[in-house]
C-alpha cells in the first residue's frame, strides 16, 4: 500500500489531471488490512480516448524527473500482488531491468516449476542485455485497459492503482503488446509513439517492446493459473536470442538436442 500511496504521490505531482490526489495510507487496527484515502474520480469508459489519454502520458513521461538522475525508486511497488525490484537506484536501465526480469523469472519458477530450456534462455537474454544512453522516466509501471479511466466528471482520461519507478519510457507501452489488452490497438500504440518519439536506433523499437513485454507476460504467467504466457515467453526470448545472437542461440540449442538424445538412449547428462 505504501508502494501505491508513493507513486501516485510522484505521478501527482508531476501531473495532477492524470492521477488522483493520494491523501493517506494506513493500517486497521488489530487486522491484516491496509487502506488508501484518495481523491475521488468516478470511472467511465476504459480504457480512454486514445489521442487524450496518450497526450497525457506522454507529458508525464516528458516532464518527470529522477531525483537522483538514476533508474529506480526509493520504496518497493508492486505488479499486482507482485513485489517488483524498485527500491535501488542504478545509473544504467539495462542494469535495473535485468534485475526486474531476473525476478520475475525467479518467481515463475517457483510458482510454476523449473523448465531448462527455458531458463538457459533467460539466461542469455540477460546476460546479452545492455543499454544505451536515456532519460529516466515516471511510470505507472502496470499500465493496462482497468488502471486508466475516463473520469466521467470532466471526460478527461486519467491512471489508477499504480506501480511506479523511473525507467525508459518505452517500458511503460511493453504491457500493451499483448493482445489480451485493448491498449495493443493501434490508435494507442502509434498515438504515444506520435507524443514521445522512438528512442535510437527507432528502428528497433520493436524489438525493444518485445523486450519489455516479456516482463508483463511472465507477471501473468505467474498470477494466472493454467495460462499460455511461460510458453509465449520463452518464444519471444528465441526471437531475440535469433536475432541480436544467433551463434549463442545455436550453441545453446546444440547443447539441448545432445542432452535430449543423451537422455533418450539412457545416458546421464551431467
């Protein structure tokens, strides 16, 4: 809840028309219930009107600051009921990531059990990762259709029930890749991308939301019972691994056909 009151408190002040006013957030007596007192906005349609709402958030995006310079937060937010890895500051967003995916992917082998193929996977698209040079941004941090509202007082688009820290912009439009969600039409997507413009190289923004997405689906993959996201995951990794390293793809998959066919005719793999 503390996570919640913070980052509303940022996103607020930097823009008050895109969030309501968070005033206090506390613990019931003698029970295992929190609360939180904000401002009241009546929600109308979700998600917004796309040119409105993507105007918005772009203006928050452009207009925050970090107050440190650096990527991170200064107390933990969640996904969901997810813990996310935000209390730290790091000078490189590739390195906060990485830590935010390695994460993930730990707690969706504890939830739903360790899976080698795709944790060597994992493992290279980390180890592979690095970043350019960009700004640290605010973020909601789970941005989907049910956090963003039209508030039916005003008509005008605003965010809910946030998770925030400061990243690259581009990761906040991660969570609208899947299909799952009506933020991954097209009149959102190019709507924002027409507000902020493509970090560089712009032409692998698309790759770079592939990148982001893969943080949101492994969140689903572990709050969602009996889904296909672990699945989706892992091909979406083997696309990028393709790409940006195939020789190290190659190996890796070399390496498992050995093991398969080492296993399949009674051999121990060590």
């Amino acid at each position: 809840m503390l996570g919640e009151y913070e980052s509303l408190k940022a996103i607020h002040a930097v823009s008050p028309k895109i969030a309501p006013e968070p005033y206090s957030w506390g613990k019931y007596d003698g029970l295992d219930t929190y609360f939180l007192l904000t401002e009241f906005r009546e929600v109308g349609k979700q998600p917004p009107n796309p040119a409105k709402f993507t105007k918005r958030l772009a203006e928050m995006h452009k207009k925050s600051q970090s107050p440190t310079g650096k990527f991170g937060f200064h107390v933990t937010t969640c996904h969901a009921k997810l813990r996310q890895i935000t209390d730290c500051w790091e000078e490189s967003w590739a390195a906060l990531y990485r830590k935010q995916l390695a994460h993930m992917i730990e707690l969706d082998e504890a939830k739903n059990g360790e899976w080698l193929e795709f944790k060597r996977v994992c493992q290279l698209i980390l180890d592979k990762s690095n970043g350019r040079t960009i700004k640290p941004c605010l973020v909601h941090g789970d941005l989907w259709d049910e956090n963003s509202a039209t508030d039916t007082a005003d008509n005008e688009p605003f965010i809910l029930d946030a998770g925030s820290f400061y990243a690259h912009n581009e990761y906040e439009i991660g969570n609208w890749r899947a299909a799952r969600h009506r933020l991954s039409s097209s009149a959102y997507v190019r709507s924002y991308r027409q507000e902020y413009p493509d970090s560089e190289p712009k032409e692998e923004w698309d790759d770079r939301n592939l990148l982001y997405s893969l943080r949101f689906d492994l969140g689903t993959a572990i709050l969602i019972p009996h889904n296909h996201q672990r699945q989706t995951v892992k091909e979406n990794m083997t696309i990028l691994c393709k790409k940006y390293f195939p020789s190290e793809l190659a190996a890796l998959q070399a390496s498992e056909r050995t093991r398969t066919r080492m296993r399949s005719g009674g051999i121990l793999a060590l």
